[in-house]
C-alpha cells in the first residue's frame, strides 16, 4: 500500500502542476481582456473559481501524507489511514483531470453593452428652455468638445444637467453611451473612475492600481463615442490621469461640466462656456407658487403683496425660491407673511429650510483663495440689497480697514480690484447697473451676514439695517458690542444717543439725506473707530468729539452741507483719506484741521473749499497751499480753484501739481487758454471741470507727436464758457484720451463742433446743451468709414436746444452699444444718423417730440420701421 501511495503523490503533484500553469495560461489572457473593456464569461469564472478550491484540498492532502510517513511502525496512528488518504488522493486526481477536460472554452469573455443612458430623477424645472436649446446648438458643433454650465450655488446647474441627461432618453441620439459622474467639492480621481468603471460594466476592485484602472478606462472609451456628464466640478480636471481621450471633433465625443468658478470653465478649457442664469421676475413667481400650493391663499390681496416682497428677497434663485415656498406652504394669515419677511430682513437663516441654502452656498465661500478675499466678501454686505457700489469706493474702504496694503498705491488698488474679480468668479458679486460698480444678489447678502455673524452664534458683530426707511436711529444698546454698523440709506433726521462702542471698526450713516444733527459727543466712545463715511447727509457741523477717533483711517463728508472743519480733526494722525467732494458750504479750513495730518494720502475738495490764501496774506489762521506742501504721503489731490493767481501759484508747486486727479475751474477772470501740459496736470488727472470762465478761448496740451494725452481723463465738463472756440488749441491725436468716459458741455455758445470724439475708444455718454452755434458733433470734414469703429461704448447722447445743429455724424453708424437719445429743441436735426446692425437684437431707445420724431427723414425705411416701437414722447 505504502509503494502504491507513493507512485501515486508524483503523478498528482505534475497533474496539479499542469492544472496550475493551464489556469495561469487562462488567467493572463483574461486580464488582458479585460484591460480592453471585456468581461470574463460566467463559465470560465466559475471553472476557476473550482480549480482554486481543487487546487487547496489537493495540496493538503499531499501535506498530510507527508507528514504521516514521518511515524514509525504500526503503532503510528497515521498508519490506519493511508489506504483513506490514497483513496481521497484519486479521487482529487480525477477532479483534476475532469475539470482539466472542462478547461477548453469556446468564448472566454463578453463584451460589455451598458444602457446607452441611465435616467436621473429629475422634476420638471421651470425657466431652464432657453439654456437647454442652447446646449443643443452647442452640442451641435463639431469643434465644441467641452461645455461648461456655470453659475452661483443653488441657481440650477444639477437640474439642468439631469435635464439634459435625460432627454437623451427619449431622443435620437449618436452617442454609445452617456455616462453620469457626481464630482463634487472633494473630489478624488479613484472615485470618478470608479463610476466610470461601474457605468461601462467593467470589473474592478478597491486595491486594483490607478494606472490599470486608467488603461481599463481608455481602452474602453476610445473605441466608443460617448457623451461625459460632471456635475459640480470645482477645480481643473486631468481628463488623461482618468483615462478619459480628450473630447474633440474627430472621435465626436463631447463633456459638459457644471461649476460655480468661471476659474474651473478656463481650467477644463471649455470650448463654450454656458451661464445658467437667475429667474426673471416671472418664473420666480411660477415657481415660488408652485412649492406654495396654495393659490387661494396667495390670490388674497394682502396676502400677494407680501408674497410678491418675499419672491423679490429670494433674488430669482431657485434654491431660495423652492424652500421659502415650501416654508410658506401652511401659512394663511397675513401676521405669519409679515413675520417671514421680517425674519428675512434680520434673521434668514431661522426661516425653517434657509440654513440649509446658506450650507450649500458656504462651499463657494469656503473654496474662496485667501481671508482677504473672504473679509472682502463679508464687508459687502454692509450695503442695502441689490445696491450697486462703485468698486474704487469699496477698495477704498477696504483699504482703510487694512484688508489690503494700507499704502494706498497702485499695488493696493489692484490687489482690491483682484479681490473684486475673484468674488466675482465665485459668483458672490456681480455686474452693477454700471461697468464700473458691482452688487450682491439678496440671498448672496444675507448668507453674507449669516457668516458675519458667526453662522448666527454672534448676531451682534455686524449691526446692518440700510435701506429700511428709518426715520429715528436704532437704539444705541444695539449697536454695543458691534465691530461694523451699517445704518445708511434711511430717513434718520438725528442722532440723539451717544453709543458705548469700544470694538466699533465701521460706521456707515451716508444717504440719511435729513441726518442735520449729530451730539457733540458722539464719538467719544468709538476709540477703535477706522472708518466713518457721513456723505450725502444734511449735517452742517462735525461734533468736536471727532478729535477722539485716533484709529480713523477714512473720512467721507462728500456731499454735506458743513460750512467749518474743525480745528480737532487736525489730530488725527492716522487719518489716510479725508474725502470733502462737493461740500459746496465749506468755507473755512483751518490751518490746524490740515497740518497735522501727515499721514494723509487722499484729499479731495472738487466741487468745494476754494478761499485758498496766497503767500504773504492776512489770512494767516487759514489754510493754504505751503500746508498741502507738507504733506508728504499725498498722492491723490482734488482741488477747487476760482482765481488765475491761485492757479499760477499751484502750477508752481510741482509736488501738488503731480498728485492732482480732480480739478474744478471756476469763474477765473483773465483766463484765455487752460495749459495742461506746461502745468504739469497731464498724466494722473481723471476729471476736469471749467465752469463760468467768460475769456477762455481753448484748452491747450501740447507735446510729441503721437504722445497720449491726458491719459487718464475720465470725465471732461465744460460749463458756462461762452468765448471757447474749439475744445482744443490744436486737434487731439488718435492715441490721445484714451479713458474718457464722460463728456459734458453746456452754454459754450461759440462752439461748432466736436469731432475729436470719434476718436475716443471708451466714451460712453454725451450731454450737449443750449450750444447756439454748434453744427454738428462729428463735422463733415471728418474722413469717416460705414464699417469705422468710432463710438463703439457709446451708450448715451443726449442733447438740448442746438437751434444750429444738422448732423450728428456725416454719415450713418452702427452704435452698438447705445441704449438712449434724447433730442430736445434740435429743430434743423433732420436725421438720427444711426444704422442698424443685421444681428442687433436691441436698439436705442429715442425720447423727443411728437412733432420732430414725425419730421425725421430716413434713409431706410426698415431703419424707421425698427425704431418705431422704441420711440417714447417726451
């Protein structure tokens, strides 16, 4: 028995061996397979499944035997069972040989054959057709391989994705299979390749190689044209590193992509970048009904009123809209719809459902670069909702706080406009009613002040109540503990409290129009205090306390009626910006108010103080240009002058002339020609303003040929001179003015024309009024061309009592940016002189008489035929 058994374990050991190398034969091929996309038959995984377990009974049984040869004699138990280890042995061996017999397949793979689209649960959304027929016509394109869908959190993009998914369902289509990947803010490359993976049927495992996943990926889809889906996308994606082949018009692939980042859009190289948009006024209404449900409680009179001012507080985003309609649902009295708009006004996030919203849109503030960006973002929150800011002002302000570098350089300045760009990226800001300003969507403001508060924990730390229609001041027990107050565009007549405010950063009171009166010692509780900004206010006085706010950086008393600065505001040494624009009352400065600000970088008196005392005057206790000489760190200068002597003296003073920005002339006897360059004004001045100069005969700014003058002129307005004969001494060259934005020029009575302006590539607004000579804007001498690219940012040309004016220009425009004209008094005007573009989709809009609109003569009937339905009667 025991010669029989040993014959026996060399002839199952090589059968074994044969089986091993058949299924590492077989195993090899199958990964190979594999790598292509296919997948092994049910068959052959169950043959190798068999072979493993044949293979570990086999081997213990020959380890057994082994180990019983070890005993001695008969005694050794292991001796009673070699015959049932032999027997066990052939029984394995004909397993072996069996299941080596079943090893020869005729198919050992399959392969796979995903459905060609999986359906997303998706409702019906509502606003989303335009965007949709606009992806189809980009799907359309051949060159268009990438498209990305992008806007603000909670606004749609899932939605329309899964919209856009599942019309594929039910559509003609050229794609093998469209494939779905939910991305998301911490995205990792193993997961979206393994619901890639999972989408084709292909198998994996968790500890397969990212290199072996990526090559079974591209093997797969270079053979197939496919539609990729990505949903929240929140940074660059390397399609390669997942074993994507880049989409393009040979394999005809395409992906669409949703993302908050108009970063992410360049980053992917989106070949067309698709905004997914807020709801119009319409359809936030529609669907803010619709979460509601109840449309017998919402047709009440009341009860409409305050559903249309909460959907107007939801800003058209849909996210907003669904979940305050959805909190509203059970609502039926008017108390409980006053109570969510109140809750809306100071407290959103207790509105059941909204702290949800803010969750969702605190990614975006999350994902934002730096904390400079971030305190930028909160700070704009302190103004009213929808309220356009000037993005100069708020770096400004943001400068004072010190969010930026406090030096008030060209450095700082772009690192404001940056933050502005970034926020803007994120979809946290957005486009003003102008270029040049920019708002805060309602939502995006009040999740602003969820995060300002600490997401609620510290309601105090921002005090915000602007544009509320107060008409007395919020007790002052509010305001303690607060490190910004906000109280701006109100009614408030006086402030009567005087507030214990020792953490106060930040005070906002501009725009309280009927604000005259302010408690002496208002300020003596404010000793953090950086920025004060009481513009467009009625006060007459500054309260003496200002001399206690040693950490004011920023002053705006723009547009007060103060006739005195106080002696006290020479002391503060900190303050950087002290702007006094158009305080038309301001008759007295002290020396004292002035000299001691050493710091001061910004100082602003356009359209103000004017009594500047000369050198070896009486008015000794007065300020004069030798104060402004001392100080050093001046960089930005606005001044008022109404004497030739002061501005000879001025032009004399080279480190005032050079910081001059804004300049005001007025009713200065004896002057016949303005010289700009010889005074040195030329390089930084933004606006210039003459007025009510009687002998000024022309403005004079001579230099090299092709030099740009005036090269940052913004805004240009002549008033009141009735002996100019020409603008300029000698005509503009083209590269002169390149930045005017702003043309203004009332009672010039000599003046023919203006036909330097088509030269301005960024003019965007004409005010031509009571001009009795003037024949034309653009004269007919003027060589200009159908196709010329003059006036292309115009938007505005308004023009009055021009008894002489006949053309605008010699021949017709295409204005593509003009949105108004305003013709009044213009009777020899026989023609608009303006084209219309074969694509233009909008055209100005004309206000003008009855009579003369029905006068005009026009080249085109088509022309008047488009204009008909924007003609509006004055």
């Amino acid at each position: 028995m025991e010669a029989f058994t040993n014959r026996l374990k060399p002839l199952a050991g090589d059968q074994l061996s044969q089986h091993s190398w058949r299924r590492d034969d077989l195993t090899t091929r199958l990964e190979q397979a594999e790598l292509d996309g296919s997948r092994r038959t049910n068959e052959v995984q169950r043959w190798l499944v068999r072979v493993e377990v044949i293979e570990a009974e086999a081997a213990s049984i020959m380890e057994n035997f082994g180990q019983s040869r070890q005993g001695l004699g008969c005694f050794n138990p292991s001796c009673c069972s070699k015959y049932n280890m032999s027997t066990e042995m052939i029984e394995k061996l004909q397993d072996i040989i069996e299941l080596k017999g079943k090893g020869n397949f005729e198919r050992l793979v399959t392969e796979p054959r995903p459905a060609a689209v999986e359906e997303k649960p998706c409702k019906p959304a509502i606003g989303i057709g335009v965007m949709l027929d606009k992806v189809w016509e980009f799907l359309e394109e051949e060159k268009v391989g990438i498209i990305a869908l992008y806007g603000m959190g909670g606004v749609g993009k899932t939605t329309l994705l899964k919209t856009i998914n599942n019309a594929f369902l039910s559509s003609d289509h050229n794609f093998d299979v469209v494939i779905w990947v939910l991305v998301s803010k911490e995205f990792v490359v193993s997961k979206i390749q393994q619901s890639i993976v999972a989408r084709l049927g292909l198998p994996w495992a968790d500890s397969e190689a990212h290199e072996l996943l990526t090559s079974k990926i591209y093997n797969v889809l270079k053979k197939k044209r496919f539609l990729l889906l990505f949903d929240d996308v929140w940074e660059g994606i390397d399609l390669g590193d997942i074993g994507i082949p880049l989409p393009d018009d040979e394999n005809k692939c395409k992906l669409i992509f949703t993302t908050r980042s108009l970063d992410v859009c360049s980053d992917m190289d989106a070949h067309r970048k698709l905004k997914v948009e807020l709801l119009n006024d319409e359809k936030s209404w529609q669907l803010f009904c619709e979460k509601v449900g109840r449309m017998d409680v919402l047709e009440s009179p009341p009860i409409r009123t305050y559903a249309k001012t909460i959907v107007q507080k939801c800003g058209g985003l849909p996210l907003a809209l669904i979940t305050v309609g959805r909190a509203m649902a059970n609502k039926e009295t008017e108390e409980e719809w006053k109570y969510a708009i109140e809750l809306l006004n100071k407290s959103p996030s207790e509105l059941r459902g909204m702290e949800d919203v803010f969750t969702l849109l605190k990614f975006s503030y999350d994902n934002l670069e730096n904390e400079t960006a971030k305190m930028c973002f909160l700070y704009c929150s302190l103004f009213p909702q929808s309220y356009s800011i000037e993005k100069e002002k708020l770096v400004e302000y943001w400068i004072a706080e010190g969010f930026l570098d406090s030096s008030y350089d060209s450095n700082a300045y772009n690192k404001g406009y940056a933050a502005i760009g970034s926020l803007k990226v994120a979809f946290l800001l957005e486009t003003g009613e102008e270029e040049t300003q920019v708002k805060m969507n309602d939502v995006i403001r009040s999740f602003a002040l969820w995060i300002a508060s600490g997401c609620g924990v510290n309601k105090g730390n921002f005090f915000v109540e602007a544009s509320l229609g107060l008409t007395e001041a919020p007790g002052v027990k509010n305001w303690e503990g607060a490190q910004r107050v906000s109280l701006l565009d109100n009614a408030i007549t006086r402030l009567e409290e005087v507030p214990m405010c020792p953490n106060l950063l930040t005070l906002l009171l501009q725009w309280n129009n009927c604000l005259n009166r302010i408690p002496d010692d208002f300020f003596q509780s404010m000793s953090a205090l950086r920025l004060l900004d009481l513009s467009f206010t009625s006060i007459r006085r500054i309260p003496v306390s200002i001399g206690q706010l040693l950490e004011l950086r920023h002053l705006n008393l723009t547009a007060t009626k103060v006739t005195t600065l106080p002696k006290e505001l020479g002391s503060l040494a900190k303050l950087v910006h002290l702007n006094l624009l158009r305080t038309y009352s301001l008759r007295t400065i002290p020396r004292e108010a002035i000299s001691g600000l050493s710091k001061l970088v910004v100082l602003n008196l356009y359209y103000s103080y004017e009594r500047w005392k000369i050198q070896n005057s009486n008015c000794e206790d007065e300020v004069g240009f030798e104060v402004l000489e001392t100080l050093t760190q001046l960089r930005f200068l606005g001044l008022t002058i109404s004497t030739v002597t002061s501005l000879h003296r001025l032009s004399g003073i080279r480190s005032l002339v050079k910081c001059i920005q804004y300049l005001f002339i007025k009713e200065c006897e004896g002057l016949h020609q303005l010289e700009l360059s010889t005074l040195g004004y030329g390089k930084l001045l933004r606006r210039l303003s003459i007025n009510d100069c009687n002998e000024l005969n022309y403005l004079v700014v001579e230099g090299e040929a092709g030099e740009n003058w005036l090269p940052n002129l913004e805004v240009l307005a002549l008033y009141g001179l009735p002996n100019l004969i020409s603008v300029w001494k000698t005509p503009p060259r083209e590269a002169s003015l390149q930045n005017l934005r702003l043309l203004n020029i009332w009672y010039c009575h000599r003046l023919k024309n203006v036909s330097w302006i088509s030269l301005l590539p960024r003019l965007e607004a004409i005010y031509l009024f009571y001009c009795k000579a003037l024949e034309a804007l653009v004269s007919e001498d003027e060589k200009l061309e159908p196709d010329s690219k003059s006036f292309s940012r115009l938007k505005t040309i308004s023009i009055r009592d021009l008894p002489a004016l006949r053309i605008i220009t010699p021949l017709a425009l295409t204005f593509s940016c003009l949105k108004n004209i305003a013709v009044i008094d213009c009777p020899k005007l026989k023609k608009l002189s303006i084209r219309t573009a074969h694509n233009s989709t909008t055209l100005p809009t004309v206000h003008c008489s009855k009579d003369w609109w029905e006068g005009l003569e026009w080249e085109e009937l088509n022309t008047k035929n488009a204009f008909l339905t924007n003609f509006t009667s004055n």
